[in-house]
C-alpha cells in the first residue's frame, strides 16, 4: 500500500538543535487530516491526559461565518507538535539557507485509516482548526508553525506560554502546572506547588478531598462529585506557604528545596479533621454548605495556620496525635459555625449570605481565629 504524504514547501528555523522547527502551509482542508486535538483528561490510573481545553462553540461560529464570508485574510496561523515521522530535505544550491533559515520540502504522512489517530497535535489554535475543518474554503492557504516532539511535557510548556495573552481558564492551568517540569516563568512557577498539592489532594486515597475537588479534566462530567472549586484551595494553599503560615517552614530557602510530603500531611491531617468536625457540612455542593463555598474554603485555610500551629508544638505529623490534637482545636470553634443554616454570630449574617469575596472572606476568617483565640484563651 502506497504511503500517504503530504508533501509541502518549507523553512527550517535553526533555533533548538534537539528541536527542529518549521514554518509551512496546509489547505484549511488538510488541517483536520494532519493534527488532533488533544483534550485535557485522566485515564482510568488518574494520569494526566492532553491538555487542551473544551471547544467554545460561540467562538469557533464566529471564526467560521468569518472564513466563508466574502473576503478574507487569515494570518492568525496554527502551532502544531509534529511527529519524529516527519522528514525534511533541504534544497540544493548555495542560496538555500541564509543562517537562520533553510529553504526545503517537509514531508507529513498521514495515517491509512480516517478512524487512525493524526500525526500531529494541535498546541494552539485549537478554536481555528475547528472552524477551518467545517469551512467551505478548504483549498484556503493557512500558516503552520510546527516542532517536532512527541514528548507531552514538551508541548505542555509551549501550550502555557503561547497562552498568555489571553489568559487560559485558571483551572487548565492549575492542573496542567504539575505536569510540566521545565523553567516556567515566575507567575506560573508560583503556582505550581500549589497546583501539585491539591491535585494530590483531589487523588489521593487518604483525603478528605479526594474526588470533591473541581478541575479542568472533570469539567462536563456528570458522574463527578467534585463540590470544591480548585481554584479556592490553590489560593489556601498559597498564603499558607507564605512566611507566616504553617506550611513555609518546608521550603528550604537555602538549598532551594521542599518537603511535598510534609505539606501535603499537614493539609491531610487538617481538612480530615475539618471534614470530620462539620460532617454534615463536608461534600455538598456550595449552595447547600458554605464550608465546600470558597469563602469557606479561604477562611478554614487562614484558620489552618493557627490550629495546625499549636498542633505541630506538640505533636508530630505523621502521628494520629496530630489528627486527635487538631480535632480538639476546632472543637473549640465548632458550636459558632453556622455552614448550612442559621445566621452567623457577631456577623448577623445569613450561612449563606457569605460570598467568595475579599471582604467576606476577611470577614469570616477573622471571626474563626478571634473565637479560636479567645476559646483558648477562656479553657487554658
């Protein structure tokens, strides 16, 4: 059986020598025969599957009624994650390369099957492909910028930073950043630790999180029974590892280390007494319980760094004197809560009144460590 190619002018763009580059055109046509879309998931182990978000219908119509109007310029181009199949051969002559590009001919074979996979993924420009696979003008000459490497980390780092002028949805990201071990700048880099400890939180057998917690890869999934934004435990998180909160003590700012482990038995220990201080709070959705709401989320984080504090003084983490020794902690905020119904002391607010905003936030989290403060205080 013959090989099926697609055979098209090229330029080899000399900037990585372990990753070739190189800028060519396709039909519109040829787009969905070449690349697929590789939509973000896990399997049926919890690995991180693609990386792509959801189709924005709205957005691929208006790219579509665009390219079958009257007349039309399409620059906005593809990036594509080419295959190591592909084959490049540079012309002859002296004139064929200039020292930073190689005139040439790139050669894409395409699978013998419509139902095989494609050899190439679509790193950006998922929302155009769409569109130029559905539009009348298929022989339309589009752009492709496209690197060859099948490495998903690799196209994973390319996918975050071609995506930051117009934001990707935070909670892509949040689930993408622990899966990318390359230099991030500094914006991303930040939250990835964050981002690793409440995707081990979300899987982890041992927590109280497990399966509750809502990310890109379960947005649609109606079997889900994720209640807890990941976003809001992301942002717990960050101000715990701040230098006044519990979790900074395990970032070893001299050699640039940090002990995952321990932080994320800190968070374990805590949320399970969390969890099992407010049992019929823990697992619904927000509407019904405001701790599984973020301002409950954020306001029960602030309060963490207090209670696991004066638990950690006595007691070490691994231990269930930890568990036992945090338990006794929220007993003593326990009988003010007001989760699912009633109003809250002091605050004469309704449970559900409170929204995830800065100033209920502030407000709450201060009630809890003043009333925990103070309870101590009072039983000391």
């Amino acid at each position: 059986m013959a090989e099926n190619i697609i055979k098209r002018r090229a330029l080899r763009i000399e900037q990585n020598p372990n990753i070739p580059l190189y800028l060519f055109a396709l039909e519109a046509g040829e787009v969905d025969q070449v690349a697929d879309i590789a939509r973000i998931s896990r399997d049926e182990a919890g690995e991180l599957l693609g990386y792509q978000r959801p189709e924005k219908k709205q957005h691929v119509k208006q790219i579509l009624d665009y390219l079958d109007s009257e007349e039309v310029l399409f620059p906005n181009g593809l990036i594509l994650a080419l295959p190591l199949s592909v084959r490049f051969k540079g012309s002859r002559g002296p004139n064929s390369t200039d020292g930073l590009a190689t005139i040439g001919t790139i050669e894409i074979p395409l699978p013998n099957s419509r139902d095989a996979p494609r050899p190439a993924l679509i790193v950006d420009g998922q929302q155009r492909s769409l569109a130029l696979a559905r539009t009348k003008r298929s022989k339309l000459p589009v752009t492709i910028a496209g690197f060859v490497s099948e490495d998903l980390e690799i196209q994973r780092d390319q996918f975050l930073r071609v995506n930051t002028v117009f934001p990707l949805p935070t909670a892509l990201v949040a689930e993408l950043l622990p899966e990318v071990n390359t230099k991030l700048p500094t914006k991303l880099s930040a939250r990835k630790l964050p981002s690793t400890l409440v995707t081990a939180l979300n899987q982890d057998s041992d927590s109280p999180f497990k399966g509750l917690i809502k990310q890109a890869s379960t947005i649609g999934d109606k079997k889900s029974d994720a209640v807890v934004k990941d976003n809001s435990l992301i942002s717990a998180i960050e101000e715990s590892l701040s230098p006044a909160g519990v979790l900074f003590p395990y970032k070893n700012l001299s050699n640039g280390t940090t002990d995952t482990a321990a932080m994320r038995q800190v968070l374990v220990v805590y949320w399970t007494a969390v969890k099992d201080t407010f049992p019929d709070a823990w697992g619904l959705p927000p509407t019904k319980s405001r701790l599984m709401h973020g301002v409950g989320i954020r306001s029960m984080g602030r309060l963490m760094d207090r209670v696991m504090d004066r638990v950690l003084t006595v007691a070490d983490i691994g231990s269930k004197d930890a568990y036992d020794k945090a338990m006794a902690e929220l007993a003593l905020v326990e009988p003010y809560c007001r989760w699912t119904k009633g109003r809250w002391p002091e605050l004469n607010t309704s449970w559900n009144e409170l929204q995830n905003l800065p100033r209920h936030i502030s407000t709450l989290s201060n009630l809890l460590i003043r009333i925990y403060l103070q309870s101590r205080m009072s039983a000391s």
